[in-house]
C-alpha cells in the first residue's frame, strides 16, 4: 500500500475535490471522525467545512494546515470497506490524528480502490501536530497494515551500499564531462521515461541537457546525441560533449531501445493511477501555479512546464521519484494536458475559482497565513529526499532543492511546434 500525503491551505478546494467524486457516483464518505453526522447521512462542502472552523481559528500561523492523505492499496487486493475504516483510523491514530476531525472517502473511479483523508494539522488547542518526520513514519506504518491485512506490499528497491549517488552538474567546479557521466551512465537503470522530451525533463534536475544531432557519415543519414551541462537559469555553459564519451546508454540507439520497453513497463505501472490522482488532488487545494509545483515536490514529484516565447504553455512533464517514472500530463489523463493547466493558471481563472468558492462558504474563514512559518515555507523536494527513508532509495538524489526549475525537454510534436512558432516569427521579421 502507498500513501500520499498533499498539505495545503485550500480546505474547500480539497472537499470539493471529493465532492466531485461523490456526484459523480465513484466515491462515498466511509467516516466521519470528530464530525457530527447529519440525519440523513448527506454532506454538503459547505457543511463539512464548517466542522474545521474552530479548528483553523486557533492558529491562524501555520501557512498550510490542510493534510489531504490518500492510502493506496494494490489493485489485487480486495479490501471491505469496513477494512477501509479500521485502516484509516489506525494510520491517522499513529499519525497523530486521532483526536482531529477528519473525513474518511472512498474512490473507486480507478481500477484501484482506495480512500483519501481530508484533515486539518491543527488541534483545537491552537498547536500544530508535527510533521517532521510524517514520510517515513508513514511508510512504517503502511507497511504494518500490509501485514495485517494480508496486503499485497508496495514494490520497493532496497538500498545497496553499491549504488551511484547522482548529484547536479556544477559547471564551475571543472571537469564537467566526469560529472555529466556520473549521471547520464546510470539514469536509465533507475528511471522509466518514454521519449527524449521525458528524458531531457529528467536530466534538468541535474543540470544537464541532451540534443539530437544529424548528419552524414559516407554518404548515410547518421543520427547522433550530444550533452551541455547548464548555469542556474537553464541555458548552455559547457561545450557538447559526444554520447560516445558516456558508453553505449547514453547513446541514441540504446535510449531508443529504452523508450519503448519503458513504454511498455508503464502501460500496466499500477504508479500511475496513484500519481493521477495526486496530481489532481494539488490542482484543487493549491492557489498557484507555485503551489502546486511545490505541493507535489513534498511529495516527491517534480513538475516540468514548457512555455512558447508567447509564454502559454504547450508542454506538462511529472517525474514520480517514488516509482521513478516521468509521464507526460497527457499520458496520464487528458484533464492533465497542457490546455488544462494554460488556462487553469490564468489569473482570471484563478480569481473566478477563489470567488465561487468564497461564495459557496459564505462568512467561512479560510485557513490562515503567515510567512513567519519559515519551517513549512522551506520543505520541498530536498527534504523529502533527506528524510530516513528505511525501505526506498531516494538517497540516489542528492542536493535537489526548491522547485524544479523550468526545463528544456521537449517531445517531438512538442518540438515541431515550437519550432512552428520560431519560424513564423522569422517570417513576420523578413515582411518588416
């Protein structure tokens, strides 16, 4: 069973999410913790989110005080939902939120059954429930329900004293070709990525960047990959270094072969139900497009978004280090696509979504926020990696830090396009 847990300051937007769910007919409410029950056993949004009120009132320094957990269990395995209940009471109990208000969902809109958790990290005493140990302590605790339920357990790669510790290219600190090879000789035993655009996202965290070459070698068609490492603001500051000098899987034909068995391993990877969803989750609870991104970085998740010169967006891109799997938004679902976050982010989008649901909890306080909560402001990406993880790798990434900068990587249609746009505007140059 895999769990994620999203945190934010959007409590409306996370019970509407499952709201959603719930008008739609693939989901139900299996619990409500601390909630008083209506008598006809239905909830409105705006009810449920006046049972936090008191809650959120206390404390209003915390900048996100809303935890939206999902607990995922194998698509084998064949829970009750009574088993739902007795699971989720006993991983919020140990998770330190036996005594909060929470509302227990189930979804089955996904081959994978599974329920999301909606709750407030602040008691009715004003203080914050810790979270600074909640990943692993989460995954010790998955991993006990397992057991005890007969669960299929979560496909994991132990950690080997052996493996590569992969760290982003300085480019100031010399012999640049070394560290790119560091990375780009063993990226592909770790991660699943289907074209060349997946894996330029990927290379991105590390400050590296690949680009296809073509020529003639004898009078035939001769395809071929060289790599830059890049400064802080994502543009070229190395000479190309040839793929040959990175061994055979950093060469085009073997990162060939590589996109399509990955195509294949992803088709059935039960991780993408899972990163669907999470990803949906942070698109309503988060404010902006900066807090989505970071939102997902908590939880292990980095997301690439590629812009024209116009600056809409033609181009979504998620690495899942949790599976260690880069998807492209629409491969993931079409409500994921670049079209849905262009206009998702625009500011009249926002500011007509932030006023429909001021209106929909009239005289509802939100959440409180105030940026002198320094520790929450800084978790990210970094901290995630760092914490103890007892059954994972994660340690395989070091010094990720932040929001993942926008990167470079680009699919093929993705960069037909682009390329459209640079010659129309050559065109419209040459007129003038």
């Amino acid at each position: 069973m895999i769990a994620k847990i999203g945190k934010g300051e959007n409590l409306y937007g996370a019970i509407s999410y499952n709201q959603k769910k719930i008008d739609s007919e693939n989901g139900q409410v299996l619990l409500l913790n601390k909630i008083p029950e209506t008598l006809d056993n239905t909830y409105s949004a705006s009810y449920l989110h006046q049972r936090f009120e008191p809650y959120l009132s206390t404390n209003i320094r915390t900048e996100k005080p809303v935890r939206h957990i999902s607990l995922n269990p194998d698509p084998a395995d064949k829970v009750s939902d009574a088993q739902f209940i007795e699971m989720a009471q006993e991983y919020m109990e140990r998770m330190g939120y036996g005594n909060q208000p929470y509302i227990v969902y189930k979804h089955n809109d996904i081959e994978r059954t599974h329920i999301h958790i909606v709750t407030v990290c602040v008691g009715i005493d004003g203080k914050k429930i810790s979270d600074s140990y909640d990943h692993p302590q989460s995954m010790a605790i998955c991993r006990d329900l397992e057991q005890k339920y007969n669960l299929m357990p979560a496909t994991e790669k132990q950690r080997t004293g052996n493996e590569q510790a992969f760290r982003p290219v300085d480019y100031r600190a010399g012999d640049v070709k070394s560290q790119i090879a560091s990375v780009v000789r063993y990226l592909p035993k770790y991660y699943q990525y289907q074209s060349i655009g997946a894996y330029n996202a990927l290379l991105s965290l590390f400050n590296i960047t690949a680009e296809e070459v073509k020529g003639e070698l004898h009078g035939q068609p001769k395809n071929g990959l060289v790599y830059f490492a890049l400064n802080e603001q994502k543009e070229k500051a190395s000479n190309p270094f040839k793929a040959s000098l990175f061994g055979k899987h950093a060469g085009l034909d073997e990162l060939q072969n590589h996109f399509k068995q990955a195509k294949e391993k992803m088709k059935g990877d039960p991780a993408r139900a899972i990163l669907k969803n999470t990803i949906e989750a942070a698109m309503h609870t988060a404010t902006n497009e900066a807090d989505f991104k970071k939102q997902l970085t908590e939880q292990g998740i980095n997301t690439v978004v590629r812009r024209n010169d116009e600056g809409r967006i033609y181009g979504m891109t998620f690495i899942d280090h949790e599976s260690r799997t880069v998807w492209n938004g629409s491969a993931l679902d079409k409500n994921l696509s670049a079209n849905v976050f262009n206009d998702w982010w625009k500011d009249a989008a926002v500011e007509q979504r932030q006023t429909i649901e001021q209106n929909s909890t009239t005289d509802l306080p939100a959440a409180g926020k105030n940026n002198a909560d320094e520790k929450e402001e800084t978790h990210g990406l970094f901290d995630f990696l760092n914490k103890e993880q007892p059954t994972d790798d994660f340690g395989l990434i070091d010094g990720l830090g932040g929001l993942l900068p926008e990167a470079q990587g680009e699919d093929y249609e993705e960069h037909a396009f682009a390329n459209r746009m640079k010659k129309k505007k050559k065109r419209r140059g040459r007129q003038q």
